[in-house]
C-alpha cells in the first residue's frame, strides 16, 4: 500500500501580497508600520516553510494509518 501522508500532500498557502493597512486597522491602532508587519511576515513564513518540509514522524504515520483502517472498517460496516 502506498503512503498517503507526506509532506508533499500538506497544503501550503500562497503568500499573498501585503496591502498598506487601512486606517482603523489592527495595525493602525497598534502602531506597527507596515514594512515592520511584513518582514515579521516574512520572517515567520521562512520559519513555517523549513517546519513544513520537514518529514512526518513515523508516530504520526502509524496513528494516520490507525485511523484510517478504524474508518474503513466502520464504513464496511454500514454498508
């Protein structure tokens, strides 16, 4: 049986392009510049990026694989 969790199959989202804030937003208010949000922006997504690369414990394979059969079975079972 082939493995159906990788890293390759976790979705990643786009990075989106940051607007200036509006006035009246959380940053406004905060006082954060906005060159100052969008480098901690970018200084998280690096950080997330290497974690998302990262290969999956094989705990977590055997749970995912667990629960797959105990849903599989259930399924047999209601039809």
């Amino acid at each position: 049986m082939a493995e159906r969790y990788t890293t390759k199959s976790l979705k990643v989202l786009p990075v989106i392009p940051q607007a200036k804030p509006q006035e009246g937003s959380s940053a406004v208010r905060s006082g954060i510049d906005a060159e100052v949000q969008a480098h901690i922006g970018r200084q998280l997504r690096a950080v997330y990026d290497d974690v998302a690369n990262e290969p999956i414990p094989d705990r977590f394979l055997r749970l995912l694989r667990e629960l797959d059969k105990k849903r599989d079975a259930a399924r047999d079972d209601i039809i």
